[in-house]
C-alpha cells in the first residue's frame, strides 16, 4: 500500500510540474542580484530583468543582496523553491567563491541550473589621479620603484577584481597593496579623491568615468582589444598571456521545470538579438553573449576549475 503512495505521488508530480510551467509565469519574479546598487551586477542585472518583462509579461523585481563577493544572495537563491520564480543573477564570484570560503551552502555546479550566460565582459584597467602611471609598463614600473606604496582597490575580498590584480601581480612581479570595498560604486569615488591609484573592476561601472575624464583607461583584461574600447591594450601585450574574462548570466535554482528554463532562455535569446540592446551593452563595455542553456553550463563547469587553480597560487582566503 506504502509502495503504491509512494508511485501515485511521483506520478502526480510528473503531471504537475508541466502545468506548472505551462502557466508560467502567474506573478512577479524576483531576480536575486549578489551586489549593490552601482556596480556592474546591477547595471547588467536590470537590463536583463526590464528584458525579460517585457517579453514573459510579469514584473521581474530585481532584489539587490550585497555582501561576501555574491554570496549571501547564491545561497538565498539555492534555498528557494525550484519554480522559476526566484532566480540568480550572477557571475564569477559564482564559481570563485566556494574555493575562498571555508563553509559553501551551495554546490555551484549541482545546486543550479545555468539558464543564459547573458553578456561577457572584459574587466578594465583603471587608475586615478594619483596615479602618474599613463599605460600598463608605466604601472609596473612605478611599483617597482615604490614597492609596497601603492595602493590597489577592488570589489571585495575574493572578487574577480581582487583575483585579477593578484594574477596580475604574480605575472608583472610587483607589490601593490589591497584595499577591499563593498562594490565597484564605494571604490570608484575614493578613486576621484585619490585614496586608490589603480583597480581592476568590470569596465561596465569604470566606462562612464573613464569617457568623461575623471578616471583614466589604462588597458582591458581580454587576450585582445575590446571592440568598446579599441584605443586600450590588452593587458597580454605587455604581460605576456594575461587573460580574465567576466560573464554575466542567470541560473534557477537545481530541480527548476525544464520548460521555465527554456522559456526564460529563449525569451532573453531573442531579446538579445535586438540590435539597440546590443548597441547599448556595447556602449557599457559588455558583448551580448546568449545561447543554449548547455553550452552556459560548460563555460561554468570550465571556470570553476580554471578559478580553483588562481586561488589556490594565490593563497588567497574569505574567512
């Protein structure tokens, strides 16, 4: 009799399941976005979420969860019911952070299910007006001659910004000094004022300040010339095989309903292919990326080993 409940009730589920996606979506959806206001995860994250409004016909209200580089809003997510209603907007710290914290509440690639790499983003080279350094050898030079006096700003402790310089670091053989922020937006004002003289950080929130002046390009992380910024170097031509390259996209929660994933995949797909919305995550120094919910799976099971290894050669930790 026992057995015979226990069939019905997985029947039931397989019947219901596909209803359940059949109607989606019914009301809001909430877009858990692991940074502040500001910074590149917001900006990318809202114009997905406006995207994805206007083509599934629900609000989606995007729920900014700052903190430990992304992590208190992974595990907010990973605890949501697998429905399609609660998603996740993230990016490296995605496969970064279980290597830095010792206790993970997630598994990044059993726990969710990658929905859409949305954008990929070259993160940029910035400095302020402290810095006299003008390009890439400039920097090194000038940490070379004062080792240990120059100060480096990044997003957050174990962020793709704090890894990006400390690979950085180890390939130029400079000493800078690190000074964590809870963000990209908190570290582009002490900028201004000159307490930081050089980041590595999405060139999503840098781009407007670098085009108005304030802050000065001083090259981009991708193995080539961006096609938004093609007056800045590479990074590799000066520092022989430098490369990090960001990406921005959405995941559901492990268990989500195969057709939820498939409609939010092909919906945003489509938007992607809008040539306005190209032209402007362009102009925010970010390629529209999209494709199959499989091939996203592959560049984040290929990151979380990639990023395993620079954490582990850089000694880097998150208590």
């Amino acid at each position: 009799m026992n057995i015979r409940h226990a069939i019905a009730a997985i029947a039931a589920a397989c019947v219901v399941l596909p209803a359940v996606a059949a109607g989606y979506p019914e009301r809001p959806v909430r877009l858990v976005v692991g940074f502040p206001p500001g910074g590149a995860a917001d900006i990318l994250g809202r114009t997905a979420a406006q995207q994805l409004s206007e083509r599934i016909g629900q609000q989606v209200v995007v729920d900014n969860r700052g903190g430990a580089g992304g992590l208190i809003a992974t595990e907010i997510a990973v605890k949501a019911n697998p429905d399609g209603y609660t998603l996740l907007f993230s990016s490296i710290p995605h496969v970064i952070n279980p290597h830095l914290y010792k206790k993970v509440a997630y598994d990044a690639i059993r726990d969710f299910t990658p929905v859409l790499q949305f954008v990929s983003v070259p993160l940029m080279m910035a400095s302020g007006p402290s810095l006299p350094a003008k390009s890439v050898q400039e920097l090194i030079d000038y940490a070379k001659a004062n080792p240990g006096k120059l100060n480096y700003g990044s997003a957050g402790s174990g962020s793709s910004s704090h890894l990006a310089v400390e690979l950085f670091k180890s390939m130029a053989g400079i000493r800078m000094e690190h000074i964590p922020y809870k963000g990209t937006g908190p570290l582009i004002i002490d900028m201004f004022g000159g307490q930081i003289g050089v980041t590595i950080a999405s060139a999503v929130p840098l781009a407007p300040h670098v085009r108005s002046g304030k802050l000065r390009g001083l090259a981009v992380t991708g193995p080539k010339r961006s096609a938004a910024f093609p007056e800045l170097p590479a990074i590799a031509e000066t520092v022989k095989g430098y490369e990090v390259v960001n990406w921005f996209g959405i995941f559901a929660p492990a268990g989500t309903p195969g057709e939820v994933v498939r409609r939010i995949n092909t919906e945003l797909n489509n938007a992607l292919k809008d040539p306005q919305l190209v032209k402007t995550l362009n102009a925010r120094g970010a390629d529209a990326v999209g494709g199959s919910a499989d091939g996203f799976a592959r560049v984040v099971k290929a990151d979380f080993a990639k990023w395993a290894k620079v954490v582990r050669d850089s000694g880097a930790k998150v208590e």
